[in-house]
C-alpha cells in the first residue's frame, strides 16, 4: 500500500468511525420486585411483575405478572422458598414459619426467572410508634392559584384563582438510640386528595429526612406538614373528610426509592436490587387514619396517649 | 544530534562530484520549461532524474552548461528556482525543495514599516513570508530584513498589535520596501471572518488555532446577532452551541465550562448576555481574536478545551470614525478617534430594546384596585479602550468591559398570550428580579526593550456577579422571599518577555498570579403557612490563588520545520504541589502549498462550574465556579492533534484536523435526572453543591474537515466533523463509556457567499446530529407501604439514544449605499427560512393510553434586519 493510499484510507476509516453511532436502546424485558419487610410482623408477601413495551396501556402494565419465578428469602440464616399465590404475581413463604422480623434483623431476597437473576438485601429498622399527633385548622378558608401544569411546548400558564384550607398536621414518634442509620418518610394523606402545580411547592404533605434532623422534643421527633382541602368559595366551610397520618422508618435505599417516585416523567426510582427494578426494604410503619369536620376549624387540636 | 547529521549530510553532498562516466551533458535552455530542461539531461545521463510535476511545472529556467557533472548542470538549472536537488540511490536524483535553506542565500528582502498616517517607525512590528516561514522584527528606525531569499514571488504579511494586518506580494530582489500599516479600523468594518479562518496561513505551528482578523465580515453566517462573536465561531468545524441558539460553545464535545474567555487579558467568567442567545464578545469592538481549540500555547491554560483571547481596538489613529446600527435585539455604537498624535481612544455600547417597546411597567386598575406589573428585562454592555503611545517604542492601554442583564418581573401566574387576561391587578403574584454581568478593568504596557526583545505587561480586575430576588405568592397566607447572591472577583497580574534574536529562534516566558474570591450568600423565607415557616440565611466565601510560569520557544531549523516546546508551571491554592504541562506543536511543509501540523500536550483546570439541581431558590442564572481544594481534584486532560493544510491552488484551501482527546475528574452530575423541581434543596455551601457532582473520566476523538473556495464574486466553503464525546463515572457504576452531554456524532455546515459592488448575498446551511437524550425502553408498575401502585418509564442507561438530527437554513442579504456623507448597510437574514420546527427537547410522561410524547421546538422562521450607518 503506497503512503497515500494509507493516507486516504487512514483519513476514511477515522471518519467512519467518529462517526460512528452506537447509540441503541436496550428493549429486552426486567424483572420488577417489590417487597416490605414490616418490623414487628412476618415474612411479608413479595411481588414480581416484569417491564412492559410501551405501547401497553396502564392496565397491561399493573397486570405484568411474573407467575413462574423462582423465589427465596434468607431472613438472617434461614432460608425460606416463596411460593406464587393465585393471585398472579404475589409470592409467599411456601411454610407458615411464625416469624416475626425484629429491629436488626438482616434479609436477602433472590428471584430466578427467565434466565434473569436478581438479589436485593436489607436490615430491619426500629419500630416506629406515632405517640400523638396535632392538627391545626384556620377558621377560613384561603385564596391560592390553581395551576395544572407547566407544558413544555407552551409558554402560556392557564392558571386560575380558587380557594382553599390548608391545614397544618403535626406528628410525634418516639426516638430511637440508632436514629443515625435511619430516615423518616412522613405523610398526610386527605381522602380528598388535591394538587397544584404552583401550590405543591408550597404544600408539605409528604417528607422524606433523615431521622436526626426531624425536629427533637424530649423521648420523641416530630415534623410538621401541611395539606389542602379546596372549598368552592371563600366562606365556605371545611368539607367533612379523612386523613391518614403515617410515618416510615427505613434506611438510605428506601429514602431513595421514595425520593426519586416523584417525577415520573423524567426519572425511575432508585433501585436497591442487583439487575432488577423495585425495591425490597425493610420498614417500619405507624399510621393513624382521624376524621376531621367544621368542628376542627379555627383552632388546634392534639390528639395523644396512643 | 540532528543538526549534526544534518550538517554532514549538506558536507558530503557538497564534496561529491558526481561525474557521469562517458556521458557529456549539453544544456542550452532560455525561459525553457524545467520539465523539459530536467527530461533533456535524464536523457543524455541515464539517471533516473526524479520529481513532482506541480513542483517543477511552474518555473521556466535560463542555462548554458556543457560539461560532465550532472550536479553542476542540476546547480546551474535550478540556481533560480527555490528548487534544490538531492541524490538518494547511485543512479536517482531527487528534484526538491531544500530541506534546510536554499543554497545560494542570495537575496535579501530589506525595508521599513511605519505608521501610514504619521509615517513614524513601528518598532517591533512583524514581517512574515507565509510560504517560507521566515520573518523578521522592525527595528527602532522601522527596518526590517529577511533573508535567505531566492529570486521569486513572496507574500509578505505585515502585522502590529493596533494596525491592521498588510498583506503583500513582491518580487524579490527589489528596492527596499515600504510598508505602511493602517491604525486597526481603516478599510475594515467589522472584524471575523471565518472564511478566512480557512485561507490564512498562520504562523503557529498549532493545529486547531484560528486566528481571525479584521477584513470582510460579510461572508459569515451568523445565527440571530449580526455582531455575535460566538455565532461565527460556531461555523468552525468542532464546535457547537449547547442549546439551538443560545448556550455557551461546546469545543470538541466538552462542556461549555472549559472554555477560557479572555478579554484584554483577563478572564471572562459568563461571556453572555439574554440568557446564552448573544455572546459579550461584540465582533465590532474587536481587533485580534485567537481561537485554540484543545492545544493552546504554554502562556495559557486553566482550562482544557478551548482558549478564546480577544483584544479590543485601539482606536483609529488618523481621523475619528462612528458606526450606529439598530438589529431586531439590540442598537448600538462605537465610535474612535484620535485625542493627539499618540493617543487614540475607541467606545463601544449595546443595548436591547424590547422592553422599551412593550414597557418595563404596566400600571394596572380594575375595581379600584390599583396595581403596577412590570415585564422589563435589557441587557447592555460598554466597551472602552484608551491607548497612549509615549515613544516608538512603547504603549499603554486602559481598557474597561462592563455588561449587564436585567430581568425585572411582577405578573400574575396567569400567563397567556392574551393580555386582556392577565394585565390586571393580582393578589396572587410572583416577583422575579434578576441582576447578573461582568465588569472588567485592565491595563497593560507593552514596551520594545531591544529589537529582539519585547516585554508585556497586564492587571486587571473581572468581577462576575449576579443577584436573584424571588417573590412567590401562591395564596394569601404562604410566601416565598429569597435573595441570592453569587460574585467572583478575580484580581490579577501577567508579565512576559518575547524573544526573538534570529528568524531561527524565539521564546516566551511569563509568569501571571490571580487571587480569586468566591461569595455567595442566600436569605430566604419559606412562609408556608403561618406557623410553618423557615428563614435560611447562608453564607459561603472563598479565596483561591493561583500562581503560573510558562515559557514557550519556536525554532525553525529548516524552511520546512517548525517546533514549539512549551512548558507551563502551574500551582494553586488547595491542589498539591506545582503542577507541570509540558505542550509541544511541530509543523512540516510537505509541499510549498501543504502543511502537516501536529500538537501534544496536557492541561489542568482548578475551577468547576456548578449548578444547583434541586432548589428553586438559587441558581436559576447565576453560574456559581468552585476551586479545587482538598476533596475535589483539579481536572487534567491530554490530547494529541494532528492536521493539514492544504492549498491546491490559490482559490481553493482544504484543511483536515483529527484529535484525541483524555480527560480526569471531570465533574458530572451524580444524579442525571435530577432537576429543580422543588423549593427546598441542600443549600449553597459548596460542599452540598459538590456532593451533587461526582468524578468522571471523558474522552473525546474526532476528524474535522474544511474546505473552502473563493473566486472572485464567491465564497463557498463546507465544513464537516466526525466525532465521538464520552464519559464514565464508576462512583455512578458505569464500567463503560457513554455519550456525553454535547455528543454530536456528525455535524455539516455549508456556505455559499456572493458579494459584487453594492451587494451581497449568502446561503448558509446546517445539519447534524441531534444531541444525546435518555430514551425510556420500556414501562412498569410499583408501589410502597402507603402509596398505591404507580407507573414509570424503565430508562435502562443515560443517553442511550438522540433527538432527531437538527437542520436549518438561513439566508443573507445586503446592500450598502452612501447617502449625505454615511455609508449606509442594510441587512435581512432570513433565519430558518424553511420553518423547520426542530426538536430540541423531549418529555415522555406515563399516561392511561400508554406514552405522553411533549416535544420542545426550536425557533420557527425569523426575519431579522439590521441596518447600520458609518460616518
């Protein structure tokens, strides 16, 4: 090969190769494991769907089922084989072995199915116990702009003015002496559920911290949230409604797991499985369900002694 | 070693007499042509007599030899070519041009360069002959010599800081030449132009290095602003803008952050204005740009991909000149003129306009209630520069650079385009006030100490600062008030002696020392309710300094040879030790009209430009830099560059450049899907911020092509780049590279200019590859202990797939005419002129029915006009 022939073919190969693009999404189907291991109760159920394509509506994808896979659980040194119910894609512990998970308690998950393999591990945390709670009303409601979204082809905002309570709840836990290695996810969950664009910034219905920074009153921590009941107009009064106060103990992966849900349209959640998508945890869960009336308004209520 | 060799191998073929047994070789050649001349003797010797026909075809030749040396008949044809010859086998001789100097170092180019207004001596200005590389530095009287010349045709290129660039061609020998250079602004009215970032011939021995002066702006496509620097710096091969129209420049695949902006010397740090659409670097204002892209010279450095060193005018020498020019963003002037014989000055201002049109204030009334909404945002910068010459040999320089943008909003959250509807008083509001700019001083003393020598000198101040004042009014009982506030204030000082004793030889070396200051302070309340309320006041401040020597060298050994050796010592506060980068560049001339250029070398950044990714509260414009200190590692980089330039004929100029390039602890977000979407966030201690980032090696390789015609009324000239731009974090898991944020694997970009008396015309078009994005692969269900099931987009890698390829076509057209003593120009430039809706952005949302696809478009068809008046 004379010298300029290499020239030239050395010059063609370089561009070819820059440019070269490998880009190439990845389509092939992964398992999806969710799994909660409670503190204070049993070996939980495990749940194993797979991904789907995505021209599947939401109904093919909840009902992506994984009935035949293989799965096991080491709690602490104990092996125990999980068995699919008849309900698709709910395993259980194939023996009723009267566990019950304790603070410390470690846990291996491993799934087996279509040649795809996939383990994820935990530890028990602390059980978690609301002591009291306090729910404070205003006595009116508020103005507040209602935004749906903020579009991206759009620079036009179609906002509208509407009216509100906001109403602040306050949650107490008792602490832990090992609250260093933990997070809190607290939450207020109204069975009347509202958003807002704009106002879901200011809103606090739901938290995600690291125990130690949650706000210290003697034995116990507590966090402060706030939701929203709309009212059709500026006098009228709180709508009769339920809300449900819970609070989660859990580690790092957990917090992750929860942080990262929020934006489905940009991100998937963090995921503590090696080779899968899900989570397996293990949590420790405290929950209170008030009902709440015009009764409530215009002052605050505690409710303790739990 | 090699000069040695060199000089042996010159000795032996010198003493050898290569005498052609039995054979007479009779040469009788007047204006004959060599090729016929060279057949002849081949013929009558029976050596093989070897050469290139496009090195031989041109000359014709004058000779009377009768005798038996062939070598003695080669000397004497060849005696008035540049041509020497050399024998390389017992029977082969080898036509060529010489490898060290042309034998008979006859001739001699001797003259004088002076001021064309004043006619006084410019010391220290240069001379160069492109196609030899030879050159010289005029003396105190002006004089200049160059020699080792043969009897030929040479371009000769004249150049002096606050003149303008004099090319000319003459024919040596001759009389003693006289140069005259034009104060920078005369016969120019504006300054890039990048086709003739393909023509000229620079003297730097760099690959990647453009050097852009002042002639003919006409023939560059630009985006939006006709003055816009980085617009026309966009149509070099290897460069991007991160966004559509805005952002700043991608070089090679880095990020915009590694790019260093000078401006008089002193570092720029937000080179921009509008939100990244318009550059700070207003081409009229300018007189020397030098772009390096990847290999820069040892006196620069702190950053790895790309140095941009602009000086502004001096202001013209001979009479005052000003230039008014309104364009759809902005208006402007610059005026220059002389104060005395040796002091001139040059002002320059630009400021958009739009919120003069639809009004910065708005007052507001609907059922007694009264309000005042403001929609204001401008932006301005000045530009001064007073120059003082106290003798021949010395000048001084005060140069001023302020720039601003002003973001001034109070509006309902009730936007649309309709205004009846939201152009009213509001209980529900948002305030934004933004305030961010550069302001920069430098004042710089350059001196000619000997002829050979010329000592520089700068001090500056840049100051980088920005403010974010928010008000949020959601409901009547919940606010959000923050005031944000970032400054960078970088003090300086840079010094260097330019040596030049020989045309063989000459060196730089510099030593530069910068303080620099980092502040940033946050003071907000989050007024969620009334008792649920949080005050964040947060302060961090830094101070970095940093200390550099450099010395750079240039050695010719040959007409053919050119080597550059630098070295550029580098320490600074919080990195270890004195950091070494060595940089070495060598060029080749293959052929008179072919050059083959190579560069090494390594480099080191110690600032990192980071951005907050959760909060809402800070870091919306502001660009927050961040010194190395003992948990984050400066970012290195080597690269390897090689090229040719080629010229095939004189109107014609090809150029091919591929690059390899290595990068470590490259800062990249830790978390690539985290945006702001949220009030709260780590806050603006730079060890949260740093805690969003993680390491990352980069590597970046490629094949840049360019070619350019121009032909009396046209220009044409088409550009392409083959690249590759990845990264891999393994504290993000990835044991492989992926593509990284400005990935673009090819890029093509045409134009086509015609210009003739009063008018011009030019079509400019570009095509490439969309930029990387994260495409989800598949969707699936999950839930939590206290949530229902919920449905996400499986993303399986980071930019495992690309927008669609980005194209667009703009068109120009000018005319220029003189009315009542002004020279006048018009101007209409047709952007996107096919209304092609490309896709900048896309949003994939899990829906009932299966995917949301929300696209982001680019910029539809705009007519932009611009009209622009000289007096």
């Amino acid at each position: 090969m004379t010298r300029r022939r290499f020239l030239i073919f050395a010059a063609v190969a370089a561009l070819l190769i820059s440019a070269c693009d490998s880009v190439q999404p990845n389509t092939s189907d992964q398992l999806v494991i969710e799994g909660f291991f409670d503190a204070g109760q049993g070996l939980p159920d495990l749940r194993v769907r797979k991904t789907v394509g995505l021209d599947a509506d939401q109904d093919e994808v909840r009902d992506a089922f994984v009935a035949d896979a293989v799965v096991n659980v080491r709690h602490n040194s104990t092996l125990v084989d999980y068995r699919p119910t008849e309900d698709s894609g709910r395993y259980e512990p194939s023996l009723d072995l009267s566990v019950q998970l304790k603070s410390g308690d470690r846990f291996t998950v491993s799934v087996s199915w279509n040649e795809q393999s996939t383990t994820g591990s935990g530890r028990i945390p602390p059980e978690v116990r609301l002591d009291s709670i306090m729910l404070s009303v205003p006595s009116e409601p508020i103005e507040a702009v209602l935004v749906d979204s903020l579009r991206l082809d759009s620079l036009g905002i179609d906002a509208e003015t509407g009216y509100l309570y906001a109403v602040e709840a306050t949650m107490w836990w008792l602490k832990t002496d090992a609250e260093d290695d933990y997070w809190i996810q607290a939450q207020l969950r109204p069975f009347t559920e509202f958003s807002s664009l704009v106002l879901d910034f200011i809103l606090l219905p739901e938290q995600v911290f690291p125990e130690v920074e949650g706000s210290e009153n003697g034995v116990s921590r507590s966090w402060t949230g706030l939701y929203a009941i709309p009212v059709a107009d500026g006098e009228a009064p709180l709508p009769p409604h339920q809300l449900r106060l819970a609070v989660v103990r859990s580690d790092q992966d957990y917090a992750d797991y929860v942080l990262t849900r929020g934006a489905p349209d940009r991100r998937e959640p963090s995921s503590n499985l090696d080779g899968a998508l899900g989570i397996v945890a293990g949590i420790s869960v405290d929950s209170l369900v008030v009902s709440i009336d015009e009764s409530y308004t215009g002052k605050r209520t505690r409710i303790s002694g739990r | 070693m090699r000069s040695a060799s060199l000089a042996i191998l010159v000795v032996v073929q010198v003493l050898a007499s290569i005498e052609v047994a039995g054979q007479s070789i009779r040469v009788e050649a007047d204006d004959a042509k060599l090729r016929d001349v060279l057949e002849s003797v081949g013929l009558q010797s029976g050596i093989d007599i070897v050469y290139a026909h496009s090195l031989v075809d041109a000359h014709r030749v004058t000779c009377d030899y009768d005798g038996n040396r062939l070598d003695q008949a080669l000397s004497c044809i060849l005696k008035d070519t540049r041509l020497g010859f050399e024998q390389v086998g017992p029977r082969q001789f080898v036509i060529r041009v010489p490898l060290h100097v042309d034998p008979p170092n006859r001739y001699v180019l001797t003259g004088r360069i002076v001021d064309a207004a004043s006619r006084r001596p410019l010391t220290g200005a240069h001379v160069y002959l492109p196609e030899t590389a030879a050159g010289s530095v005029a003396a105190a009287d002006g004089s200049f010599k160059v020699s080792g010349l043969s009897r030929t045709k040479y371009r000769v290129r004249s150049s002096f800081v606050g003149y303008g660039t004099v090319d000319t061609v003459v024919a040596v020998p001759r009389e003693p030449l006289l140069i005259a250079l034009q104060p920078t602004g005369i016969g120019t009215e504006t300054l890039v132009v990048i086709g003739e970032v393909y023509r000229s011939q620079t003297a730097s021995a760099l690959p990647g290095m453009v050097e852009l002066d002042g002639n003919d702006l006409e023939q560059i496509p630009r985006s939006i602003d006709d003055q816009d620097l980085f617009q026309a710096l966009e149509w070099l091969p290897g460069i991007e803008r991160s966004g559509e129209t805005i952002g700043g420049l991608s070089v090679r695949g880095s990020s915009p952050d590694q790019n260093l902006y000078l401006l008089e010397r002193a570092p720029v740090y937000h080179p921009s204005h509008a939100f990244s659409l318009i550059s700070t670097f207003q081409t009229e204002t300018l007189t020397d740009v030098k772009f390096y892209r990847g290999s820069f010279p040892a006196e620069h450095g702190g950053m790895l991909s790309a140095v941009l060193d602009a000086r502004l005018k001096d202001g013209r020498r001979d009479r005052p000149r000003a230039n008014v020019a309104i364009n759809a963003l902005n208006a402007r002037f610059l005026v220059e003129a002389p104060i005395t014989r040796s002091a001139s000055f040059m002002i320059a201002a630009r400021r958009s306009y739009l919120d003069k049109i639809i009004g910065s204030e708005h007052p507001v009334e609907e059922d007694g209630k009264r309000d005042t909404l403001r929609t204001g945002y401008y932006f301005y910068d000045w530009s001064a520069k007073l120059t003082f010459r106290p003798g021949d040999r010395s000048r001084i320089s005060a140069s001023y650079y302020r720039g601003r943008d002003n973001l001034d909003l109070k509006l309902p959250f009730d936007l649309s385009l309709n205004f009846s509807d939201w152009l009213r008083p509001a209980d529900l509001f948002f305030e934004v006030g933004h305030r961010w700019g550069n302001e920069i001083y430098s004042v710089s003393y350059d001196v000619v100490l000997t002829p050979a020598a010329v000592f520089s000198a700068t001090a500056y101040e840049s100051r980088y600062d920005a403010d974010e004042r928010t008000f949020v009014q959601p409901t009547s009982s919940s606010v959000v008030a923050s005031d944000y506030a970032v400054s960078l204030h970088d003090l300086g000082v840079r010094s260097e002696v330019e040596f030049t004793p020989t045309n063989i030889y000459s060196a730089k070396v510099g030593l530069s020392a910068a303080q620099i200051r980092f502040q940033s302070t946050l003071d907000a309340q989050l007024e969620r309710s009334a008792s649920l309320v949080r005050d964040v006041d947060e302060f961090s401040e830094l101070t970095s300094f940093e200390v550099a020597a450099f010395a750079q060298g240039s050695w010719r050994p040959s007409a053919r040879w050119r080597v550059e050796p630098g070295l550029r010592l580098t320490t600074f506060t919080g990195a270890k030790g004195v950091r070494l980068d060595p940089r070495l560049n060598a060029s080749y001339r293959l052929r008179p009209n072919l050059l083959a250029k190579a560069a090494v070398g390594t480099q080191v950044q110690y600032l990192h430009r980071l951005r907050d990714r959760y909060s809402f509260l800070y870091d919306l414009v502001s660009t927050r830099w961040v010194p190395v200190d003992g948990a984050i590692r400066p970012s290195t980089s080597s690269q390897l560059a090689a090229g040719l330039e080629m010229e095939p004929s004189a109107y014609v100029t090809v150029k091919a450049e591929t690059y390899y390039r290595r990068s470590e602890g490259v800062l990249i977000p830790r978390d690539h899907f985290q945006t702001k979407d949220g009030i709260d966030g780590p806050g603006i201690d730079v060890a949260a911020l740093l805690g969003e980032h993680t390491s990352a090696s980069m590597r970046s390789y490629g094949i840049e092509l360019a070619g350019q015609i121009a032909i009396r009324h046209w220009d044409i000239s088409v550009t392409y780049t083959g690249s590759k731009s990845e990264s891999r974090a393994f504290d993000l898991g990835e044991a492989f590279f992926r593509p990284s944020r400005y990935d673009v694997p090819r890029s093509l970009r045409s134009s086509v200019s015609w210009s003739r008396n009063r008018w011009s015309f030019s079509v400019a078009a570009i095509a490439r590859s969309g930029y990387p994005e994260t495409v989800p692969t598949a969707q699936y269900a999950v839930g939590g202990p206290l949530d229902d099931t919920e449905f996400f987009l499986h993303r399986p890698a980071i930019n495992n797939g690309r927008l669609p390829a980005y194209a667009r076509l703009d068109l120009y057209g000018g005319y220029r005419f003189t009315a009542g003593g002004a020279r006048i120009r018009c101007k209409l430039h047709l952007y996107n002129v096919t209304n092609r809706r490309n896709v900048l952005g896309r949003q994939y949302s899990p829906g009932v029915d299966g995917i949301a696809l929300i696209e982001r478009s680019g910029l539809p068809l705009l007519p932009l006009f611009e009209i622009e008046m000289e007096l």
